[in-house]
C-alpha cells in the first residue's frame, strides 16, 4: 500500500517539474440571472426585483477530479477510468482508486432587505428586494463540500468550503452607510471595517472630550489612540480588499476633534475681556443705588429700572453660550450666581415695579454679591485663557496626522 502511494506522489511531483498547476484555492462561481458576477461585485438594482441566483464551488478537489491532466498528471502512468465534477477514478499498479462526492452544502445569508426563497442545500435560490427604504444590501454564499479518497485499503476525507459575497445597490440611492461627527463612509458595507470606524470615532470623542476639559496629560495618550485606530481601520481595508479583490468604499473625515477646543480659545479671550469691565460697570452701578431713596416716587422708580435694564443689556452682549462655557472650564464656579434673576431681567420699565422696596433689595444683593466674586472670577478667567493657548498645540498635530492620510479624505470644517 504505501508503496502506491510513492508511485502516486513520484508520479504527481514528475508532472509538476513538467508544468503541472496546482489546484486552485476553493472558490465561488456565481451567476445572478444567468450572467457571472465576481465575488465582492456591485449590482444596482430596484426595490422590489426580483434575482435568480446561482452558485458552484470550483477549485480544490474539484479541479483535481475534472483536469487531471493538468492539476494532477496522473495521465500518465495511471490509467484514468472516469473523470468529472464529483469524482475521478483512476487505476495504477492494477489498483483501482477513486476521490467521489459525498457531500456539498448550499447556504445563503442576507440582512432584512433582501428575502432569500430556496430549497434547502441547493445551489440556486430567488432573490427579493425589499421595497423598504435602504440604499444597499447583500448576499452571502457558503458553501462545504466533502470528498471521500478509497484504494480498496484505505479511506480518508477531505473538505473544500468557500465563501462569496455579492453587494446590491439601490438605484438612485445614496452609498453612503456610516455617518458620525468626524466620520462618513460609502461604498461597499462591511461589518469588520465598520467595527474599526466606530472604535476611531471613539478615540475621536475621548480626544474632544479631555480637551474640552484641559486634561492634557489625556489628550495626548489619547491622540495615541487614536492614531493607532486609524492605522487599524486601515489594515483592515487592506485585508478586506486582499479577500475580496472588488471591494469599494470611500471615507471622509470631517474636521478635528479639537475643533470645539480650537474654537474656544477666542471665546474664552472674548469672555475675559467682557469679565474685566465688569468690576468697575458693577462698582458704579452700587454707587447709583446707594443714591436711591429707600420709599419709591416716580422718578426713583424709573431709575431704578434703568439701572437693572443696563446690567441685563451688558449680560446679553456676553459672547453666545458664555455660562455653559463658564461652567465647562471653571467646574467650581455657581454659573448661576452670575446671572441675573428672570424677575429682575423681566423689569423694562417703572410699572414693571411692583414692589419697589423688594426689587431695590434684591438688585441692591445681586450687584453686592457681583462686586465680591467678580475679582476671583477674572483670575481663574486669567489663568483658563493662559492654560487654553495648549490646544494649539495639539490642535496641530491632530491637523498634521489627519492632513497625511492618502488612503481617505480629510475636509476640515473651519472658514
């Protein structure tokens, strides 16, 4: 017996000297309403059509039973008895041997937008479009094929699989399958690369995040990150492509995760410049207060409600969102200490005046409270707008990593 088997391999190794091929990897033959369509492949199609598809595992042992001549050379000393798609028999030495098909399995995989009908472990199934809203979709294709070897002494098994995909897109429609704050992909959808965008739009947040909080030490840990997700995104495109030769997709990257960071390095000098004016504006609001006579009349009414109206017009002149950002940046200060009341806001006039003695007192605490807190307040602006000045830095380095890439888009969103 296993000097057959010499024979059999001295015989198989003489052909390859003599130019024989080795078989082919497994593979997919695919047809889709009778034309062949490469695996990976995009088809436009309309919502509602209907596809008849088809499937052959080719390659493998296949190749081997069908071409003996050119995958095995067993031509040549062996005496081939019958050849074909499921099976080669062949006789050497007086002994017959034989590789047959015993077994191959059929199966399709889509998502809710294509309806799959077939019958079960057969090699065509129908395909249905939905009629859904969706711009792509698509089919996968496993299929398993088991070879049986015997020489009248010996049996052994062997299988073949292999895996196609084909893409469908809406005509008309939008490619376009993952969109974020900083990122946007279209084209073909792929589940192992969509995974690796979500884990760098997470990087992207962590970055804004520690920035809009100062955490340097963070940020640049986390600019690490992030550089290290992109590099995988990347290498999973790369493996992607490699399996499936026809994979498309196009991703954009849109502006910087320091953008809102970058932004705020001119509203917190804007703020602080408004905060130093505050202390001599509140300083001489006081003293027009003190000069108020405790029991109304109509003028003292009138000047009463000017003065609040003037410290409500110089707290709407503050730059947009200035408390939100007061709050961000300086976690310890009572943002709203530092507003002015609705009731008092809501003062325009002297009839607005209900209770004088009441309003006097409480605009009279609230400019009180303002002249005690306002000097603390400009220091830790001060030092806000000194420490703000490092976003530049990482700003630039998030621009410079970003701005290199040549396998993606970047579009930066600043004027």
């Amino acid at each position: 017996m296993k000097a057959i088997f010499f024979i059999l391999i001295m015989v198989i190794m003489a052909g390859t000297v003599n130019a024989v091929q080795p078989a082919r990897k497994p593979f997919i033959h695919i047809k889709v309403d009778g034309t062949p369509i490469k695996t990976g492949e995009i088809l436009t199609v309309n919502k509602g059509q209907k596809l008849k598809l088809e499937v052959e595992l080719e390659g493998g042992r296949r190749d081997f039973c069908k071409f003996p001549d050119s995958y095995a050379d067993v031509a040549g000393p062996a005496q081939i008895l019958s050849r074909g798609a499921n099976g080669l028999t062949y006789s050497l030495n007086g002994k017959t041997a034989e590789w047959k098909l015993i077994k191959e399995t059929f199966e399709f995989a889509s998502d809710d937008f294509i309806k799959i009908v077939g019958s079960e472990n057969q090699p065509t199934a129908e395909l249905t479009v939905s009629s859904e809203k969706f711009s792509q979709s698509f089919v996968k294709a496993t299929v398993k094929a088991t070879w049986q070897f015997s020489d009248g002494e010996t049996t052994s098994l062997e299988e073949n699989n292999a895996e196609a995909q084909v893409y469908f897109k809406i005509a008309g429609a939008s490619d376009t399958w993952f969109v974020t704050q900083n990122i946007k992909a279209g084209g073909i959808k792929n589940e192992a690369v969509q995974e690796k965008l979500v884990l760098l739009q997470a990087a992207c947040d962590s970055v804004e995040k520690d920035l809009s909080r100062l955490n340097f030490a963070a940020t640049q840990q986390n600019i690490r990150n992030l550089q290290l997700a992109g590099n995988n995104l990347k290498t999973t495109i790369d493996e992607v492509t490699a399996q499936t030769p026809n994979y498309q997709i196009k991703i954009e990257f849109i502006g910087l995760p320091s953008d809102h960071a970058y932004s705020d390095i001119s509203l917190i000098s804007n703020i602080k410049n408004a905060w130093t004016s505050l202390e001599p504006f509140a300083t001489d609001l006081k003293q027009q207060l003190s000069a108020l006579p405790e029991q109304p009349t109509d003028e003292s009414k009138t000047q009463l409600a000017k003065l609040i109206e003037s410290y409500a017009d110089w707290e709407s002149k503050l730059p947009e969102k200035t408390f939100d950002h007061l709050s961000q940046y300086i976690p310890n200060l009572y943002v709203d200490s530092l507003r002015i009341s609705e009731n008092l806001k809501s003062i325009k006039k002297e009839k607005d005046i209900t209770n004088y003695a009441e309003t006097l007192k409480d605009f009279n605490a609230f400019v009180d409270q303002r002249i005690k807190k306002v000097s603390g307040e400009n220091q830790s602006l001060n030092a806000v707008n000194t420490r703000i000045q490092a976003v530049r830095l990482f700003d630039g380095m998030l621009r410079s990593y970003f701005a290199s890439i040549t396998w993606a888009e970047w579009k930066s969103t600043r004027n």
